[in-house]
C-alpha cells in the first residue's frame, strides 16, 4: 500500500454531501488566459511555470499544482458548520465539514486521477497527490502533458510547486555567523506563584526554572489558574520533532487507532503506521527532528517543553505534540501536512513557516486562503509566523510585507478594522524582545487583498474577486496584520538531542501564540475559532497607539486578560446596528457609537455597521456623526444576547458659507486658494479666478473655523457660525510671504513622473526616530519649535525599526513645491531645514539634492547637493538672486537618491521659507490714470485672436491667463507699455506653447493695484 495515498472516508455524516451544490464557490483563479504558447486553452498559467514549460527537456519531470474550479464557498461552508456545531457539538461539525470537503474533491477529481494513473504507468507522471482541504493536485510531470492539463475545463490554474529549502521556508533570525546560543543563567527567572508545575504535578519533581518568555505573557499565572493545555492536541507542522527529548518524550500525541509497525494502514487515513504523525517530505511515518538546530524541536519546546530536564520552555506544558514533518519540501507538502492535521484530531496547529514575497516561487495567495478557509470550517486553531521581512521592505514592500500564510484574516475582525472583509483561520503572531521592545524583523502590516496583479506587475497569478475584500488601495485600508506579539528574540528553547538552545524570529514567537491558544481551548473545549481570536486580542497587553495597528496588532499577548475574557463569554452581550441618515436613508460611515456609562466604543464600517461588546446590564448609547443630531439609546441587554439596534441620525440644520480670499497688500483676489472647514470631513473648495469660495450647506449653529490656504501666502483661520438657513459672508485676507513648517498642508508634491524609488516614498508625518547603534538615522523630532511635530521624511519608519525599514530604496523619490512669486521679494532670501543620513558613511551614488525653478520647473538650478551624511538638523541658507533670476513662476524641489549600491537613505526636509521686503517702485501719479481692457476679439476664438487695452500714460502692466480652476495657464504680456491702444495676439497655446483644451478661459489685466476679468471661449 501506498503510505502516502489517500482516501475518503466513509464518515456516519457523508450525506453531507447532498450539500455540495450549495457549497461550491465561484473556483480560485478561474480565469481563461494563459502565458503564450503554455496553455493553449482551459487553466490560467502561472508564469514562473510556463518559464519552466519551455526551458523544459522532453522527459523532464517538472513540480505542479493543479487547482481545481470547484471549490467550496466558505461562508457556506462555515455557516453550515455552525448549525452542527450548535446541533452536536464541534467533533461532529468538524466531521461533516471534511466530508463534504472530501465529497466535493473525490467526484471532481476523479477523471483527472484517472488520466494521471494512466500517464504515470507512461512515465510522464512521476508521482501525483489528491488534496482536499482545497480541491487541488500535486504531482510531477512532462511538460507536454501538463499543457494538456490546461486544456481540460476543470483545472482552473496550474502553478509551479518545486522543494524550498527549510531555511527559506521558516522564520528564524540566524545570529551573525550562524551561531545559537545558550543564554546566560540570568535570562531566566525563577517559577511564579512558589513552584506552580511542581505543585499541579503532585509527583514531587522539582520544579524547573521558568524563561522570561513565559513570564512575560502570564503563562505561570495560568498555571495557576489549572489551565497548562492538558488534553489538546497541537500539530507542529516544521522539520520534525525530537519525540525522544526528556521534556517532550511525555507530550507526544498518539494514534490509538494505528498499530504501530504492522505495515497497515489500520484506521483507513491513508496513512501506515502513523502512529506519531508523518514525515510528508519522504513519506514514511517517522517525522523526527534532523541536525542539532533543528526547528521543529524549538517550535514544539516553546508549546509544550515541561521542563524535565531543568527548564520549563512551553507555554502549554500538558499539551501533546503531533509531529508533521513538511519543511524542505514543496509548498503542497505543507498543504497537505495542514490537511492531516484537520482529519486527525488535532486541536492547535503551530506553524513557523511562511512564503514570503521575495520567494520563487511567489506566494499563491488565493490557494493560500482557500486552505485557510476550509480550515477555519474545519473548527481548526492555526498559530502562524509573519515572516521577518520588517527591516526588509526593499525586498517585501507593504502590504506585502506580511508573509502567507499570515496575511489571510483571523477568525474574528477586530472592531479597529475599518475595512471589514471575510475571515479565515490565521493568527498572525509578530515579535518582540525581552525588553518588550518590536522586533526590527517582525513583519509589518497592512496586508492587501485585492487585485494584486493590477498594481504590481510582477505578481504572476490572479486573485478571484472573492478575495478582494480587504484593498490596500495605495496606502490605505488592507487588513490589520498582525493580530498580537509574543517573545521571539533570544527566547530558550529545546534542543534536537537534549538541552536547550536560543531562537529567534517569528518563528520562535509564533509558538507562543499556539501554546496560548492551547491554554485556552484546555480551558473551555467548546472555544470556537472566533472566541479563541476575540480573547486572544481582547486580552493582549497593548503597545504603541491604542488599539489593535499594523505594528504591533493588539499588543502582547496575555494569558491572564485572554483567560478572564473566556471566563466571560457566556456574560458578554452584544449590541450592533447600522447607523443611517434619516433623510436621504444611505448608510453613514465613520459613526462613532458609544457606551456612555464603560467608555467603550465603536466606528460604523463602509457598510454603516457598529458593533459594541458589554457586560449585561442597562446602558446609554450614544450615536455621533458630524453633520447629524447626536441620538443616544437606552439598551438593556441580557447575558449571552445579541441586540440589534439600528438608528437613522437626523441631519443638522444647515446654511451657507462663502466670500473672497483677497492679498492683503494689493486687495486683488486669489484664484486658487484652498479653502476649508478644520477638522471636518468637510470637502474643501478651491476659490475661483474672483478670489470666491462657498459652502452651501455650512452646519447651523456650530462653530467652526475656516481656514484659507494658498502657497506664497501666509494660511489664516477665522471662525465662522451660521443659523438655520442663513447665509454668512467671510472674507479672507491673507498676507503676502512664504512660511511652511509642514503643520498644515500647503500643497507640496510628494512624487514625480520620473521617480524610480521602490521605497522610502515622501511623506508628511510626525517622524519616528531611527537610529543605528548610537547614532540617528532619521530624526525623533521635527525642526519646528514646540508645538510643532510635523515634517516631510522619506518613508516613516515605525517605533523601534532597523535603518532599512522603509528608507529610500532603488531609485529617486521627489518633493516639490507649490509655484511662488520670487520676484514679490525685495533680495529674497531662502531657508529651509534639512536632514540626511546614508548609512552613517559616504556613499558617492547616493546624494540629497535641493534645486530652484523659476520657469515652474522646466528647468532646475541646484542650491545644494551632497552625498555626506550629518545626522542632525541643518539649516540651508540662499540669496535666491545671487543663483538664479527672480520670477512669479519659481519653486523648489528636493530629491533623495539611492541609485547604486544597497545602503541606507534617510531625508527629512522642514520650516522653508523666503524672506525679504515687499519690490515696491516708485508710486506715480495716479490722476490721469483709466483701466480700459476691451478683451478678446473675436470671441470665442478658434485658432487665434487679439486681447486689447488702451493706456492713457506709460504703466507697468500684466495680461494673464486662467482656467476655470483658478490656475494660471499663460503670461501674455508684463512690463512697462507706452500710452494708446495696445493689442497682443494669442495662439490658444500656455507658456510652454502646448495647444490648450476648449472651453472658458479667464484674461486678467492688472496695473497699479486695480485689476478687470475678461472670459475668454475656446474653440476646439
């Protein structure tokens, strides 16, 4: 018999299957293309594999997954699962979920398994394997033949699955020169509580000292409590387990319907003599740990060691292993170890391996979560790594920095997640240090599920609109990753052959989750996936900004808070709704619904939906949304009930808000300033070629401040209340200049159309401080004097990251600012802060250069360039005269490079300004002095035409051009005319003689302080 071959059991709930029609989902990757000549029809084509189809030799067995269109929906799936598992309880759900999933793959498969027999006795198929845990096949085989596979209508993607090294494959940090060590006796601490596993074993062994791992997440407390894990069953899916180590050889989970060594596969699994568990990458039923690091012996230490031989390592120390030997092989073999797991009882699966994003191949991340959710159906508990890509964002740029499987979603959507998606079966586990400090390594969130193809090119496979549920959206959205933290630096753990040994990554910290989710289905064996999730997050001790982020996810996890929510499930009540307008009834988002009596709160989702979680009792709930009357709720709620409360919000009252923004010099309107209401989701407006802004429905009876911006101007604030259909006149006069300390936003632009920087993109933010060793890598602080916090940097590094986190990275990152009026300035005078780093050395081929404009950026004069860093605030001084000619078309530009070797470029910029007087010539006389601008003729124009005026005496003049939007599209004519009738041509072209498109135009002609408007039409 084949110990590798599978089948499907007969299960008393295989009528179960009469429910596939209702549980098959639209399919992963079903789409029809495939790569050139690799598929001629039927299966999209992975292009790793089809690179390989035609390097391929003739006889050439080449490592393939075919991933079958019929797939199970998993929200059916689970909601099925859940009425059995209300019905009868979890054991039998998890029977009827793997038989209908076994159902589904045995009759869609079966005309395939039969052509790859038949190929195999050919010798164009060297092996093959059935899975169901998503409907798919492995195998090996010719590239001829597997062409014809995608021909055939029920393949919906074929992908290249070649063996991956254990060392690509897990999450461990090496030390530098690949040495583990055993940490001092001062990293340990000793036992909590006076002795407490010495105590509950009541066999008089002495207890065993207790790594500050442990004490760190209240494990010892948990102890205490009577919860160590005792009876579940956790499956370590790694490199093997040294079953024989003295503090592991009593936790080993055993298969009681296998006869150990009787060549039979006795309980018709599909396994022989798997009475320990399997080794899937050689097939045998011996999954033994290999070499004196091995890590699957650490992973299984830190979840169940029980410290026999001297030191207590595991979190849950009466859990019982079951080893399932994957890593080294093919991304199948895991797959396939996850798929023993569900079948074979077990409760907790710890996984510290991941397929990172720089991988080849890449990440399959739709197969990748239709393995996650058929296992979530399934009533599975999976711990999985991160990956240690956080100081590695050149390689694993965010959102994909987060390693599969720990990108899929956890069981329960964490109420800080606003945009809410589906779920899956992941606990993502990141890392911290023994200081509790985030691990540099540790992967950093979001993660994107949404088309990936569709903004990064070189992701070779599809994503099925299904699992487009959680969109990056360039920067914004994702999923929250991780979910909590636990010690994964410099962690005890044991060791292949006896005795311990060091460890570090997220795979040391992944352990930890799985032991603590162990602890806590030992506690209450009826813990669904989703409560297991809930009190793992809910529990964590919190790090960094509140609540749940994408560095360090809800916080540490804590047993004792994870606990005390378990201990409450059947108290908690739950009050959720949908808040919407009450007149137009479209759901509002961003709601805020409030328990006024606990504090505790919630923000309506893009669907409207809140959702609040409390003990029983009468509350008050207040739901607020700007620009609607607060409602508050009188709920009494029930322990164990579920309450609906949905509300529709009345819109305040409303008038109207508008005036001019004028120079308050000349008393001339601004085109184009931004004007906007502060701290209000208010859109702003841009004031038009007459200096005029408006808010047709101001909020009634608030107070509020109106802030008008617009760069070479100094931003004002002026407060502004208005009654119930009223109409307010404010005007904004803002003095001439240009100040920008980046508190508010001005308008600079961050990027450019020739940027080639991967990484280290410009941002506006409040820099986190990085440092190498002792020295400064991007600033704490901003330059600006207290209260000041904001600047531009080149990528925000989070709290704690390495120098290589989120620095400029392949390229040229770009930061310009708004057009100026240089020539406003008597001798202008230009300052502005800087800030440059590169890897604390001298590096020729990275440079931070700073450049002036005075033709609105066609060409650039440099101010400053210099491939040095400094480390600390500088503070760049300029005549502007002195380097370049003075116009009304000037900016600045900054641009950070790392173009040549890999290193470390930080910039920041801050506080630029010009100053100098007010150009004043001369006043004259003004007493014969008539404005007379007769516009354009003729009108509207087409392919030219004349703008005319009459001077009465000689005068300095201005004749632009403006669109609709307030911005100037061309200098017709400026300088100092004669007296009499003037005419001057225009084409229909801008400044830089490109053909401008049809419709209204705006002429402006100015001379001593006075000013008149003439529109202008274009014809095509």
């Amino acid at each position: 018999m084949n110990p590798t071959r599978q089948r499907i059991s007969s299960h008393k709930y295989l009528p179960a299957a009469i429910l596939i029609a209702l549980l098959i989902g639209p399919g992963v990757g079903g789409a029809q293309a495939a790569p050139d000549d690799a598929a001629p029809a039927g299966a999209y084509v992975g292009a790793q594999l089809a690179q390989r189809l035609r390097e391929a030799a003739p006889h050439e067995l080449l490592p393939f997954t075919a991933m079958l269109r019929e797939q199970a929906d998993p929200r059916a799936l689970r909601i099925e699962a859940g009425r059995r598992r209300a019905e009868s309880g979890a054991q039998a759900s998890r029977a009827q979920v793997i038989a209908t999933l076994k159902a589904l793959a045995g009759e869609s498969q079966a005309p395939l398994l039969a052509l790859l027999e038949a190929e195999r006795r050919a010798g164009r198929v060297g092996r093959y394997e059935p899975l169901w845990i998503a409907n798919l096949i492995s195998g090996t085989a010719t590239a001829d033949l597997i062409r014809t596979l995608a021909t055939r209508p029920e393949i919906a993607r074929l992908v290249w699955d070649p063996p991956v090294r254990c060392d690509a494959q897990n999450d461990e940090v090496v030390p530098p020169g690949g040495r583990r060590y055993v940490p001092p006796r001062e990293a340990l601490s000793a036992p909590a509580s006076g002795g407490s596993l010495a105590r509950m074993r009541g066999d008089g062994r002495e207890d065993p000292e207790i790594g500050w791992n442990l004490q760190m997440i209240g494990a010892p407390q948990a102890w205490d409590r009577g919860h160590t894990g005792e009876g579940v069953v956790v499956a370590i899916i790694d490199s093997g387990v040294d079953y024989t180590h003295p503090d592991l050889s009593d936790h080993l989970w055993y298969n009681s319907d296998e006869i150990p060594w009787n060549d039979e596969d006795d309980d018709f699994n599909g396994f022989v003599d798997d009475t320990l568990g399997w080794d899937f990458i050689f097939g045998d039923n011996d999954p033994m740990g290999t070499g004196p690091t091995d890590h699957g012996t650490r992973v299984a230490g830190l979840v169940a060691g029980d410290g026999t031989a001297g030191i207590a390592t595991g979190v849950a120390p009466d859990a019982q292993i079951m080893s399932l030997k994957a890593s080294g092989g093919a991304w199948s073999n895991v797959y396939a170890a996850i798929q023993y797991a569900c079948d074979n009882g077990a409760d907790v699966i710890a996984m510290s391996l991941s397929q990172k994003w720089h991988d080849g191949p890449k990440p399959d991340y739709a197969v990748w979560r239709q393995v996650s959710d058929n296992e979530l159906a399934t009533g599975m508990l999976h711990a999985n790594s991160i990956g240690n890509e956080g100081d590695n964002i050149d390689t694993d740029p965010v959102p994909f920095n987060i390693s599969a499987p720990g990108n899929a979603p956890p069981p329960w959507v964490s109420p800080e997640q606003f945009v809410s998606g589906g779920v899956s079966v992941i606990h993502a586990i990141g890392a911290v240090d023994s200081l509790e400090v985030l691990c540099d390594f540790s992967s950093r969130g979001p993660s994107a599920w949404e088309d990936v193809g569709a903004s990064w090119p070189e992701y070779p496979y599809e994503i099925p609109p299904e699992y487009w549920d959680y969109p990056w959206s360039g920067g914004l959205g994702g999923l929250l990753r991780p979910d909590v933290l636990a010690p994964g630096e410099g962690v005890l753990a044991t060791r292949q052959g006896g005795g311990y040994l060091s460890f570090s990554g997220t795979s040391a910290s992944c352990p930890h989750g799985a032991g603590a989710l162990a602890v806590l289905i030992g506690a209450r064996g009826d813990l669904s996936p989703a409560q297991a999730a809930l009190a793992l997050q809910l529990g964590a001790r919190d790090l960094g900004p509140l609540g749940k982020d994408n560095d360090y996810g809800a916080g540490i996890i804590d047993l004792t808070g994870a606990l005390d929510v378990v201990d409450s499930l059947d108290v908690f009540a739950y009050v959720s709704g949908t808040v919407t307008g009450a007149l137009s009834g479209d759901t509002l988002q961003s709601a805020v619904a409030t328990i006024l009596e606990t504090g505790a709160a919630d923000t309506t989702d893009v669907a409207g939906v809140y959702r609040l979680m409390t003990l029983p009792g009468s509350y008050a709930v207040e739901l607020a949304c700007f620009g609607y009357r607060t409602d508050t709720l009188e709920v009494s709620v029930a322990p164990g009930e579920r309450r609906i409360e949905d509300v529709a919000l009345t819109p305040w009252p409303s008038g109207q808000v508008g005036g001019l923004v004028v120079d308050e010099e000349s008393g001339l309107p601004i085109p184009g300033a931004r004007v906007e209401v502060v701290d209000t989701p208010i859109p702003p407006v841009l004031t038009g070629i007459d200096g005029a802004y408006a808010f047709p429905d101001f909020p009634a009876d608030t107070v509020l401040a109106v802030r008008a911006v617009h760069f070479g101007h100094l931003w004002r604030d002026s407060l502004a209340t208005v009654g119930d259909s009223q109409a307010v006149v404010l005007d904004l006069v803002l003095p001439h200049g240009v100040e920008d300390d980046f508190e508010v936003d001005q308008g600079w632009q961050a990027g450019d159309s020739t940027d080639t920087a991967a990484h280290g993109i410009w941002t506006r933010c409040d820099p986190n401080g990085i440092f190498d060793g002792g020295v400064w890598v991007q600033p704490e602080d901003d330059h600006t004097e207290d209260p000041g916090v904001t600047c531009f940097v080149t990528g925000n590094g989070v709290p704690g990251a390495g120098e290589h986190q989120n620095d400029v990275d392949r390229g040229i990152t770009t930061l310009t600012s708004p057009l100026f009026d240089g020539s406003w300035f008597y001798e202008p005078f230009l300052k502005i802060a800087w800030w440059y780093s590169n890897d604390t050395g001298f590096y020729v081929d990275d440079t931070l250069r700073i450049e002036v404009s005075n033709d609105a950026g066609a060409s650039w004069v440099t101010l400053l360039e210099t491939t040095e860093s400094n480390h600390a605030w500088q503070v760049l001084p300029a005549f502007l005269e002195n380097v370049i000619e003075l116009s009304d078309s000037m900016c600045v530009r900054i641009i950070a490079a790392d173009t040549g070797s890999a290193s470390s470029v930080e910039v920041a910029i801050d506080d630029f300004s010009i100053s100098g007087a007010a150009y004043s010539p001369v006043a004259e006389e003004r007493a014969d002095w008539r404005l007379c601008f007769a516009g354009a003729r003729p009108n509207p124009i087409r392919s030219g035409g004349m703008l005319a005026f009459t001077l009465e005496r000689s005068r300095e003049i201005r004749l632009e051009l403006f669109d609709v939007s307030g911005r100037r599209v061309c200098l017709l004519a400026q300088g100092r005319f004669e007296p009499g009738a003037h005419e001057i041509a225009w084409n229909g072209t801008d400044d830089r003689g490109r053909r401008l498109g049809s419709g209204s135009y705006y002429a402006r002609f100015s001379s001593g302080g006075e000013a008149a408007t003439r529109q202008i039409i274009l014809l095509p």
